[in-house]
C-alpha cells in the first residue's frame, strides 16, 4: 500500500496519462490531491488517508474503464466496446466469467448470424439462376426437382439471407446498447463492494 500522498498522485497519474483527456486527469489528480489536504486538515495521516482510498492502482482501473465505458458509449465502434470490456475485466476475477463470456457468447452469435445470412444471400441467386437455366432448356445442374418451384424457393432463401444480415446489424446495435448498460452497471458493483469492504 502506497505510504504517501506524493507517491499515491504519481501512481494515479502513470497509470492513467494517455488514457484520460490531459484537463480530465488533472481535475481528478487535483480531486484527490484535495481529498488529501481536507484528510490531514481534520488530523488523518496520509497513510490511513491512502489505505481509506484504496489502491491507487485499483483506483486507475476503476477511472480507466469507466472511461472507455463512456468513450464506448459516445463513439460507437468495435474497437471502443472491445476496449470497454478488456478494462472492465481487469476490475475483477470474476468479470472473466460475467463480462467476458457474455461478451463472447454474443459476438459468437452475431458472426453466425451475419454468416448464415451471407451463406444464404449468396446461395440463393446462384440456386435461381440454375433453376433459371432448367427453364430456359439449358443443361445445368439440378438442384430442385420443379424449376419453377426452386426459383420461387430461391427468392425466399435470398430474401431471408438478407432478413438475416439486416437482423444481425440491428441485433448488433440493441446488444451494443444493453452491453455499455451492464458494464457501467458492473463497474458499479465493483465500487459498491468495495465500498462496503
């Protein structure tokens, strides 16, 4: 455990410079810097003031991902969520089970999803244009015993692929939403039980 507000702020600052914009670290360095000076005022020493805090490596993780969580949140993209979850992992042993297997779980499944919409879209022209061809009295591989049933058949396979792929973009944005809702509801948890604690 850090003994000193010095070495406590330096720790905060290497670990958080780069990740945090400049003017939000300093506000936070300066947050803490008055917790500081309030604690000793009222005749705390910097050691009972340092282990009431917490580490200051704990304390990091914690503005770190609640950091990408809000970035994640503002900017959506892949890279922000991805960099949500991998801080919001390091919170805790037990977020490799509830943070990292649902997260895996539903990237899983929206790939399979999208795959299976592309597999169908692109099957189901091909599949036309043979049935196509077995109406024209064009020698071409058979897929369906009534041409003119397949062709039919064809339209509706492309139709779902792309019901499929549609569905898997939108699927994507509501569990994006949902995902930033139960990270920033984890990372409350965490300070919650370390509160407690």
């Amino acid at each position: 455990m850090t003994q000193t507000e010095q070495e406590y702020i330096r720790i905060l600052r290497n670990r958080l410079e780069g990740v945090l914009p400049r003017e939000d670290l300093e506000d936070l360095l300066s947050d803490y810097s008055e917790h500081f000076r309030i604690g000793k005022a009222s005749g705390r020493t910097e050691e009972d003031l340092c282990r009431s805090l917490g580490s200051p490596e704990d304390v990091a993780r914690e503005v770190k991902a609640t950091h990408l969580v809000k970035k994640a949140e503002k900017t959506r993209s892949c890279r922000n969520i991805f960099h949500a979850v991998i801080a919001t992992l390091g919170l805790g042993l037990f977020n490799l089970v509830f943070v990292l297997v649902p997260f895996i779980f539903l990237v899983v499944l929206l790939a399979v999803i999208f795959l299976l919409g592309v597999a169908f879209a692109v099957f189901g022209p091909a599949a036309f244009i043979f049935s196509l061809l077995q109406i024209l009295g064009i020698p071409s591989f058979a897929i369906w015993q009534s041409p003119l049933a397949g062709a039919f058949f064809s339209i509706g396979i492309t139709s779902f692929g792309i019901l499929l792929i549609v569905a898997a973009f939108y699927l994507a944005r509501f569990f994006y939403h949902l995902g930033i809702r139960y990270l920033t509801w984890n990372i409350g948890v965490i300070k919650g039980a370390e509160d407690i604690s």
